[in-house]
C-alpha cells in the first residue's frame, strides 16, 4: 500500500482523509500500487492548487453536507436524473467504488430486493444493501470473486469510475486507463442480461474513440456524458452504453 497524494485528472475525487505530515494537513489517500510516495517538493505548488481548489469546490462541500462519501457522487445523480439508469429490484455491479458515492447511490436506488456489488482495489467502509469487495480488478482471481458474488443474477447495470493512478506521463497513462475500460466492456458482455446498461469513464485520448466504437457493435444506444461535477479540464467523460444486445 502507498500514500499519495490524490490529484485532478485520475478522477481521484474521493473524500480525502485528513493526513498530518510535516505539520501539514493534506488530502491523501490509499493507492493500491506497492511502494511509498510521499510528497514530492516539486509538485507543491500545483499540490497546493489542487487542495485549494478541493475545499473550494461546491460539490465536496454538499457532499459532506448531504453524506455522500465523495463529490463523485453528483457525477452519477446528474447522469441518472438525465438518464433514468437505476431502478428498483436492479443487480449493479460497482466498479472502483470507493469510497462508495456511487454505492451508496445504487444501493439507495434499487432497494431491498436489489444486489450491488461493488469492487475497488482500496479498502472501503461497507454501505448498507451493498456487497464490497476488495481487489484489483485487473487480476484474474478478482474477476472470479466477483463472478462467484453475483452467481447466476443477471445483471443490469454494469458502472465502472475506475481511474488508474496517475503518473503524469501520457503515454503510461492512458493505456492503463484504456485498459481498464477495455476490462470494463469484457465484463459486461459476460454479466450484461440482453437490455442491459453500462456507464463507464472513459479518458479521452488515443483509443477512445476505437472504444466508443466498439461499444456500439454490442449496445443499441451510446451516449457520452460529462456530468457538471466533472472537471473542465479535466479528459474523463462517461459513457453510457445502453440496451445490449447479443
Ligand atoms: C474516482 S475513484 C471512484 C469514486 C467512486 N465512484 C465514488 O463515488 O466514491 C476511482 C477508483 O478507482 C479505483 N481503481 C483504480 N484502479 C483499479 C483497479 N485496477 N481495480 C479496482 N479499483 C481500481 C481506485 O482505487 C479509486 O478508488
């Protein structure tokens, strides 16, 4: 496990966790890659932006006041709002969920009779009415745990925010994400029941448009969403993949 500091563009909008170092408080958060960062002094200023721009930001402040776990969050209401995804008695797999926004969410939406499983690579406090699992959903043992949690329920919704831990270079960085999305789709035409949905972010650069692509040969409809709470700046989009078909 690392600490890092967690930035703009992986969409590492979690809920920080308070972090005293060198007598200074700082958003960190638990990455899954072995090794250790700490902070590195070149990077203070655009750090120093990034917490500024954090605790000024309108969606992290309603989400501590409405108890949502992060400012992603607002991400998945606006896109359900728009597009009607989660409904009552629905199996949703969650995937890189934590902090669990977006569990928290989906559990709340398809009730009682209603399964989400949710999967991130962190550890991640449990959220009633959701199944978590911890794993890197990269590796082969994971994607069987997560198999064997949903047993024979056919799925719904298959959401994915995942973001890869960020480098800064683009040319490491965006074939992780492009990999991760790729996963993403694979899962989804193994659990998606025919009429299914999946929403996944997507960083925009090379292989995205191939992506999008690809999407539309197995789903009848692919919408891309950029929801406000999403950054400007900031490459990610989501799509939403609806109504699969085989
Ligand atoms: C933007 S955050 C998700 C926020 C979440 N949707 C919410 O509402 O709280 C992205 C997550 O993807 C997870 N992630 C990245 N790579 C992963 C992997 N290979 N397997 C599982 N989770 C991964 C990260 O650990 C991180 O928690």
């Amino acid at each position: 496990m690392a600490l890092c500091l967690c930035r703009d563009d992986g969409g590492c909008d979690c809920k920080p966790l308070q972090f005293h170092l060198n007598g200074f408080f700082a958003p960190l958060r638990l990455c899954g890659e072995s090794g250790f960062k700490v902070f590195d002094m070149a990077r203070s200023k655009s750090s120093s932006r990034w917490l500024k721009e954090h605790f000024d930001d309108e969606y992290v402040t309603r989400a501590q006041q409405e108890g949502y776990r992060s400012r992603a969050s607002y991400k998945l209401l606006e896109i359900d709002g728009k597009d009607k995804l989660l409904k009552p008695g629905m199996v949703v797999v969650d995937l890189g969920a934590a902090p669990g926004g977006w569990t928290q969410i989906a559990a709340d939406r398809v009730g009682d009779k209603g399964v989400v499983v949710a999967l991130d690579i962190l550890p991640m406090d449990p959220v009633p009415g959701a199944e978590v699992l911890q794993g890197d959903f990269r590796e082969d043992e994971v994607l069987q745990r997560l198999l064997d949690t949903l047993g024979e329920h056919p799925v719904d919704l298959v959401m994915s925010d995942m973001a890869p831990n960020i480098s800064g270079m683009k040319t490491v960085d965006q074939p992780r994400a492009m990999y991760l999305v790729e996963l993403t789709l694979e899962l989804a035409k193994t659990v998606l029941k025919p009429g299914g949905d999946m929403l996944v972010k997507l960083f925009q650069g090379e292989g995205s448009d191939e992506f999008i692509k690809a999407c539309r040969t197995h789903f009848r409809k692919v919408i891309i969403r950029k929801p406000a709470a999403s950054r400007p700046r900031s490459r990610e989009v989501y799509v939403l993949a609806r109504n699969y078909f085989v």
